[in-house]
C-alpha cells in the first residue's frame, strides 16, 4: 500500500471524522472479495464512509485482480463508479473536484494514458446532465445511473470493435501484431469463430517479453503463431498482409501512443505500403497533441515507479512511443472506423 | 506556371448547351436564347452564324441566328452583357466569342478557380444585362474600367466621366428596367433570361475593345476579332441601342410563352425566380480582367458616389484578374469626397490601409469596427426609415469606399457579416438611441471575445507546446505569435530563443525583432532564403494566419507556404495560431485564385544611388509581381492552435460547422 499521499485530501473529501476511517477501511477490504466494485462494498458498510485514497487504490487493484482480462481503464472507471457512489460531499463542485483528484491519484498507480483519458471521460459522461436539478442528492443519483450505463458501454467497447474488425482479415492473411493487446485478442478471436484462416507474426517486445504472453493465448485459440525479435519487424514486413495493433491511447491528431516499437512497425509498413490497423475503444481518446516522440508527457512514457524513484530520466527506457497519424491507415473503434483525420472530429463532439 | 493565354484565340469552343436551353447568361456564349436582334439591330441570316473570332461554328439556335456582325456598333458599355467570366466553366460553353478576356478568364477560372458556380454571375448578369444595354454608350466608355484588357497600362478613362446621359436620366432609365425586369421575373422561367443575354451581349460585343491595342500587354485582351466599329458617334449608338432595346421587349413579350425551357444545365446557374438555394459569387475583386465584372463594379460605385480607383503598371498574367494599385495615387486624389457620402473617419481609415499605416489582419479589423462605432455614434435615421434597414444600407458605400482603397480582408469580412446580421436582427421596438447602444455593445463585445480574449486563450495553449531549450522560427509579423512568444518568456521557468525570418520588401520581421528584443527575448534574424541553413537547428515553427480555408489550407503573408514545405522538409512542427473569427467558408487550392497584388514600385531598391529596376514600366517585357498572400496546404502544417483549442488541419471544417449551428 503506497503512503497516504494527500491524506490531507482524503481528509477533505471525507465528512466523517478520521478515526472512524480505519475501521471502515478494514471492513471495505473484506468487502473487495468480488469483482463487484466497491459499489456493493458501499450497500455492505451501509454507505456511510467516502472512500479514501487508499481505499480507490485499493479497490482499483482488487478490479485488477479479479478479472485479469479487463482494461485498466474499465477497472479504473467501475473504481471510480464505487468512488462516486460512496462520496460524501454536498455540492457538485466538490464532487467534481473529488473525482477529479480520484483519477489523478489513479493515473499515478498506473501510469498508462487509457486510465487518465478513461476517467477523464468518465466524468464528462457523467457530468453532461447532472446540472438540471436543483437538488444535489438527486443530482448524484443521476451520475450515478449515467455512470453505470457508461460502464456498460465500454464494457462492450471490445465486441463492438471485433465485429468491425474481423472482416477485414481475410482467409489466408498473414498478421502482423505487438506486444499483447487483448482488443487485438478478441479481433482475431472473432475472426476464428468466422471461420477463417490466417497466421500470426508477434513481436517479442521487450523488456517485458509481452510477445511471449499475446503468443500463448494465440496457441490456446489454435492460431499459428510465430514470435519475432522487434528487430526483425523490417526483415518479415515483406511476407505479412497487414499489421494490426491495440493502442493504449489515441491523440487527438489520429496519432496513437501504443507500446514502444510501434513507431518502427508503422514506419516499416509505410515502406512496404502494407496497412496499418489500429483497434481501441473510445474512451481511449485523450485530449493530447504531440509534435514528435519528445512531446509526450513524461507521466505516460515510464511507469509510475520509476518516474517517482529515479534520478535522471534520460536514462530510463521509455515505455511507449508515438505514432503519428500520416502512418495511420485505419482505426477501429466502437464510434465505428475512422481515418486518423475523423478522430479529431470524434474528440470535438465527444469533448465540446 | 504560364497560361497560355494565346491558346484562347485558337481554343476550340467549349461545350456549348443545347441551344434553345441556354439561361440567360450575361453576354454569355453565343445567343441560344430566343431570337433576339444582335449586333445593332442587323438581323443576319442564320447562314452567316459565325461570329467574328469565335473558334468554332456555332450550334444552330433555332431561330436565333446572331450574325457576326462584320461592323459592330461602336464599344457597347463594357461587359454588362458579357459574360462573366467566371461562371464560364460551369456553363461551359460559349464565353462570348468577343470576349476573349472573358474566355480566357473562363479558362484560368476553369482551371483552378475557386468553386463558385457560374450562377452567381449568371444571375448577377440577368438583371444588369438590360440595364448594360441601355446604358450603352453613355455608360460603355465611361464605366469601362479596364476595359477589355485589364493589364493596360494607361488607367482606362473610367472614373472622371462626362456622362452622355445626365444623372437623371440614368437613374430613370434604371428605374424603368428594374421594374420591367421584376415584372418579367414574376412570370417568367430561367429561360426567359436568354434572351436578353441575346440581345444585350451583342452591343456588348465589340464593345469589349475599348482599348483595342492601348496596351502592349493586349496580346491576350479581348480579341481584335471584335475589333469594334469605331466609326459610328455616341449618339447613333445610343439610338441604335435604344432601338435594339425597344425590339428586344416587344420580342420578350412575344417570347414568354415559348419560354418554357428549361435553363441550361451546362451553365448550371440559378436565376432569381428559383428557390434561394446558396448561390456563390466570385468577388469582384478578382475578375479585374472581366469587363463585365469592372463595369457593374463601376455602376455600383457611382452609384454609392464612391470613387473608382484606377489600377496602375502592367500586371503579370497570371494575377490579371486582381487589382493593383498604386500607393502614390491615393483614392482621395482623383476627386474630394463629400462627408455627406463618405463619413471622414472612414475616408481617414481608408487612407491608413492603402498606404500601409495599419497592417495585419487584427489591427485592421480593430482599426474597421472602431470606425463603424463611430459611425453608428454619428448616424441618425432619416424619417420613414427604419434603422435595421437603413443602416446597413448607409454602410454599404462606406465599405465600397474602404475595398477600392486595399481589398478586405477575410478578417474584416466576416466582422462585417457580422455587424450586418446583428443591425438587421435589432429589434424594431428599441428606440434609436438603444439601438445604437445596443450595437455599440455587441461590436465591443466581438472584439473582446473574437480577437483579445482569443489571444489570451490561444496564447495560453501555445505555452503548453513551448518546452525549455526550444528554439522557435517566426515569419513575418504576427500580433498573435508576438504576443504568445512575449507571454511564454514572462512566464518563468521557459528558456527559449527565436529566429525571426524575414522577406522584402515588407521586412515585417524587424517589427517582429523590435518587440521580442525589447521583451529580452534572445533572437535571431535571418532573410528567407536563409532558412535551409538555420532549420537543422530548429525545434518548431510558429506561424500566423490571416485566414484559415474551409479545406484546412492557410491563406497567410508569401513566404510562409515556403516556410512549411521546407520546414516539412526537414521534419519540423509547424504549428499555426489563428483566431476562429478568420475561419472562411471559401476553398482554395492555389495561391492564384483569390489574392491581392501590392504596388509594384515597392521592389524598386535603391543601391549606391541607383534605383534598380526603376524604369521597369517603359519596359515592355518586364512585369513587377508583388504578391501579399499565400496559400499553405494542410498536409504541411501539424497543429492549429485556434481559441477552441489546439485541432489538426482537417477539422477546420468542423469548426466552422460548429460556429454556423451556434450561430443559428
């Protein structure tokens, strides 16, 4: 369990006095047994403590636990839903500022780019209607209600865009894809279950290997696989169709931020004219525009720990690169698929 | 990239419509309207179709037989009837074969013209082709500014006229044909048009060759196939006009059954009695070299009693179509203004644009909207009108008056569009004094929302693009830019340094460099051609914009396109910063189209006593280009920093579809 940071702040969010906070905490913890948020663990406790700071963490990580094949984003979302349920405040600024500092803290546990734009989103979804009613406490059901259909629809995201995808994979494609995306994963699993027949190539992608993990799930779904060295992305893009990739956030000039090496393999397609597909869900959009690869925040391009641990940056590796939108072909959400110059589109209306 | 404008002679006839279809086009094409005398009156049979210059046979027309008249009347009051060039392509055929300006017009604007349907013109033409014809030779010479060839070089003898017919007579004469045409348009169709084209493009015909051989850049004007008669007096023409005039109505009467037919789709243009589907117009301001154009423009301003002001020096070809004046003959020279017409603040703001005091497109919509506050300070409705109405009919020769002295820009158009909504939605209860206060507020509000708080908002937002040890390449002199460089430095913690490009013969950058230097900003001055050396160590570029086009491309001082595609070159950022308010529906994908040409004597330079280039006018074969503008396509430009937040080229035309449904 990190610190309390900010335990001031969960101070402030609390209406209760401190020492009851411990006990609570010790019963909310007995409470994450399931996959159901703190939502349930707020009707065990009787609704009666805001969840602290550690408490959202808390929660977040049990999401995480339970069901390993959930994005982070969504856990960080049903963490945040359990948040609001339980927030004590009166006014809807509070809340605001509350949730807001929620997905903060969140963003800092994992530091990936779907958890800030997923909560971000969160709380516009949510906060879209909520300003007709006079009376707060009705007020806060309604978000409470928008934010669970919001859940909903993101939970959904991952079908929506396989049934989109799959088509474009025809029988005898050879694919080419990186690191482990488990939207990638449910693409091709929807292209099995129609019936067709394709190879994969995988990237290794180090330092983590995650190659390896996209690798075994494929053998499970009966798909030839071969795992590749990153560097060899240039030797096999002559032999391969297309290339297909998650994403772990889309900017808004159509470009992704995606696991390093995505760069290179894009950049490689290009001069093979191979298209290049990227798959994610909407509410990886972020609010972010990026020059070149050095325009990226910090906070997105090494983990949490690192960036609080060390002492010079330049010499860590950074954990994912930019794409930008030139080497883009198309892009498959649940909005529908879009070329990297309707994303912009996409984000006006999602966020103006 | 040369026009070959010579290939209009022998250019084989465009597409013709189907004959008896033709709309009314001004003076378009060859007569498929309904028969109609041409030509002063001689009814030639149909055998003897061919008219002089016209490349190719025309089409049998029914009974519409337009003999090439082999000695056409005297000049016909320039172009009313001609065809407007512009809306040639979509016609299609038949640029009068007279017109060869206009063909060869039709020709550039075909090729690369802005995407406005002939219609407009077409339109524009009906109505005024009457009034073309009957003005004919007492408004012909006068109000043919330019003329056929808009590149003479002596300043056609427009604007200090002697009228034929005194001013009385012409606004009766006017008055009669507007009602004449209303009651025609109420009955009538499309077709119904043609025939007037008919009748009045044929005074119009040889018409065109005021200044026949004037100019030695004619080569391509109006072609000498027309060479007009020369011979007959003003007032025989003015007589055979009014005769032609009087046949031509008998005949419109006796047409209107007939008249059935639809307007030709190859001159896809919407008339008046259509439903008011949006019909685009080319500006005026770049059809110099129509003379049709020239001559409604002319009418127009004696009409406001605006001064016409002459261009000067012979143009390059290719920007023919645009104006260029020059900046030792001011606008208030050729005649005094009368304060009744022109309120002086605006004769003053006038004078201060076209001599280059307020430059850039922010200080002169500023500059504009506080001279309009005025304007309505010092404005008091005459009895029996309504202020809604009548003000914004005030303004009109006001603006008339502030485009002849610099074009407008697209800033200032749409400040105007603006300010003309705004008075025409006030509400007929507000007393005049409210109403005037109400519009004093609502343009204080404009500016303070569109340009100022703009500027903070997206200075804002460009600090957030702006990291320590970045070294920043501006052009020109932009308010905006300026400001958000002057801002950032402020702010602690952002170490960065600039190199401000720079070009003659404006040389804005030192303006440029004088404000950052002052600030303590380190900067870095170099001249344009320098830009391949300086790029290697650039991290980005900061641009301005004077507008922003509906297909994401950025109209900006020259120069800047060239900035982009070598910046591109070199895998630079190009960053833009422009306001929302100088978005701009229109589309544009050259630099030639829609842009404004600088007097020309500013690229004379002084060296060691000698002026180079300083007896470029009695050279025939030199031609001085002095461009303002330039369009940057948007695949060379990254990021738009507008106050809506920071959007990459293509999504401009969301925006501007955002603002229209907030607008509405």
């Amino acid at each position: 369990m990190p610190p309390p940071r900010g335990a001031g702040r969960s101070r402030r969010l609390q209406m209760t006095p401190g020492p009851g906070v411990t006990s609570r905490r010790g019963a909310l913890r007995h409470a994450h047994g399931s996959g159901e948020a703190a939502g349930s663990g707020a009707e065990r406790g009787g609704g009666a403590a805001a969840m602290s700071t550690d408490d959202l963490i808390e929660a977040f990580r049990a999401q995480l636990r339970d069901d390993p094949d959930v994005a982070s984003a969504v856990a960080a979302i049903r963490a945040l839903l359990g948040f609001l349920k339980r927030d004590r405040g009166e006014t809807i600024q509070g809340l605001r500022s509350s949730l807001l500092d929620a997905i903060e803290t969140l963003s800092r546990v994992d530091s990936s780019v779907a958890v800030s734009s997923g909560g971000e989103l969160f709380l516009r979804f949510i906060s879209l209607t909520s300003l007709e009613y006079s009376d707060y406490s009705k007020c806060k059901e309604i978000m409470i209600e928008r934010g669970e259909i919001f859940l909903r629809k993101v939970s959904l995201s991952r079908n929506k865009i396989a049934k989109l995808c799959h088509p474009f994979i025809r029988d005898g494609a050879r694919i080419l894809t990186h690191a482990y995306s488990r939207v990638v994963l449910r693409v091709l699993e929807a292209a099995v279950e129609s019936k067709k027949r394709f190879s994969v190539y995988v990237t290794e992608s180090q330092p983590d290997q995650a190659g390896q993990k996209m690798a075994k799930a494929l053998r499970k779904l009966d798909i030839p696989v071969t795992v590749i060295l990153d560097a060899a992305v240039g030797y096999i893009m002559e032999k391969v169709d297309l290339v297909l990739v998650g994403a772990e956030g889309v900017v808004e000039s159509g470009g992704i931020i995606n696991k390093i090496g995505t760069n290179q393999i894009a950049v490689c397609a290009k001069a093979q004219n191979k298209p290049f597909y990227v798959v994610a869900e909407s509410f990886k959009f972020v609010r972010l525009f990026p020059l070149n690869q050095q325009d990226v925040p910090d906070k997105f391009k090494y983990k949490a720990d690192t960036l609080k641990t060390s002492q010079n940056l330049t010499e860590e590796h950074p954990w994912i690169d930019y794409t930008s939108p030139s080497l883009i072909t198309l892009l498959f959400t649940d909005l529908g698929v879009l070329t990297p110059s309707a994303v912009s589109d996409e984000l006006i209306k999602l966020y103006l | 990239m040369a026009r070959p404008r010579t290939a209009r002679r022998g250019r084989p006839a465009p597409p013709r419509p189907a004959p008896l279809q033709r709309p009314r086009a001004r003076g378009r094409g060859h007569p498929a309207g309904p028969a109609r005398p041409s030509h002063g009156g001689c009814r030639a049979p149909a055998a003897t179709r061919r008219c002089p210059g016209c490349p190719g046979d025309h089409p049998p027309r029914g009974s519409r037989r337009r003999p090439p008249c082999p000695a056409p009347p005297a000049p016909p009051p320039s172009g009313r009837p001609r065809g407007p060039g512009p809306g040639a392509p979509a016609g299609g055929g038949g640029a009068r074969p007279r017109a060869r300006a206009p063909r060869g017009v039709t020709a550039r604007h075909a090729a690369g013209r802005d995407v406005t349907a002939g219609q407009g013109r077409g339109a524009a033409a009906a109505p005024s082709g009457r009034q073309g014809a009957l003005r004919a030779g007492a408004m012909a010479e006068r109000a043919a500014p330019g003329g056929a060839g808009s590149e003479a070089a002596a300043p056609v003898p427009a604007a200090a006229q002697v009228p034929e017919l005194s001013r009385e007579e012409k606004l009766q004469l006017r008055k009669e044909k507007k009602q004449q045409k209303k009651k025609k348009r109420s009955e009538k169709g499309p077709a119904a048009e043609p025939p007037e084209q008919g009748a009045a493009p044929e005074p119009g015909q040889p018409r065109v060759t005021p200044h026949p051989s004037s100019s030695p850049t004619l080569a391509d004007g109006p072609s000498d196939g027309e060479k007009p008669t020369g011979g007959k007096s003003k007032a025989e023409l003015r007589a055979e006009r009014r005769a032609k005039q009087e046949a031509e109505r008998a005949q419109k009467q006796a047409k209107k059954a007939e008249l059935g037919q639809a307007a030709t789709p190859a001159k896809p243009r919407l008339t008046p009695t259509e439903p008011p589907t949006v019909v685009k117009r080319l500006p005026e301001h770049v059809q110099v070299d129509d003379p049709a154009a020239l001559r409604k423009l002319a009418k127009k301003l004696e009409r406001q009693q605006v001064p016409l002001r002459q261009d000067y020096g012979t143009k390059v070809n290719l920007f023919s179509h645009l104006h260029q004046y020059s900046r030792k003959k001011p606008l208030t020279q050729q005649m005094s203004i009368p304060s009744t017409v022109i309120h002086p603040a605006v004769v003053r703001l006038g004078l201060q644009y076209s001599q280059g005091i307020i430059n850039g497109s922010n200080a002169r919509c500023i500059a504009l909207l506080e001279v309009f506050k005025q304007l309505i300070r010092d404005y008091s409705t005459p009895p029996n009108e309504e202020l809604s109405r009548d003000l914004v009919a005030k303004l009109k020769p006001h603006i008339s008056f502030l485009n002849q002295c610099r074009p407008l820009s697209v800033s200032m158009g749409n400040a105007i569009k603006f300010l003309k909504k705004e008075i025409s939605c006030l509400p007929d209860t507000l007393r005049e004094e409210e109403a005037k206060e109400k519009l004093q507020s609502t343009i204080d509000n404009y500016l303070r929302e569109k340009i100022v708080l703009a500027a903070e908002a997206i200075s804002k937002s460009a600090f957030e693009k702006i990291n320590d040890h970045d070294v920043i390449l501006v052009y020109g002199c932009s308010s905006l830019v300026n400001r958000t460089l002057c801002d950032a430095h402020m702010q602690k913690g952002r170490a960065f340094r600039v190199i401000v490009v720079d070009s003659r013969p404006r040389l804005e950058g030192r303006e440029t460099l004088r404000r950052l230097v002052r600030k303590g900003i380190h900067c870095t001055y170099v001249m344009i051609n320098a830009i391949s050396y300086v790029l290697p160590e650039v991290s980005k570029v900061l641009l301005g914009a004077h507008a922003l086009l509906a297909n994401g491309s950025v109209m900006s001082r020259v120069g800047t396109s060239q900035i982009a595609l070598v910046s591109k070159a070199y895998n630079v950022p190009v960053l833009v910063c422009c306001e929302t308010y100088k978005f701009c529906e229109r589309v544009q994908t050259d630099s030639f189209v829609s842009n404004e040409l600088d007097d020309p004597d500013d690229l004379i330079v002084l060296r060691k006593g000698q002026a180079q280039l300083g007896g470029w006018s009695e050279n025939k074969s030199l031609r001085l280009l002095n461009l303002v503008y330039d369009v940057t396509p948007p695949d060379l430009v990254d990021l738009v920093i507008t106050d809506l937040g920071m959007i990459p080229c293509t999504s401009v035309p969301v925006v501007l579809r955002v603002k229209n449904v907030d607008q509405q």
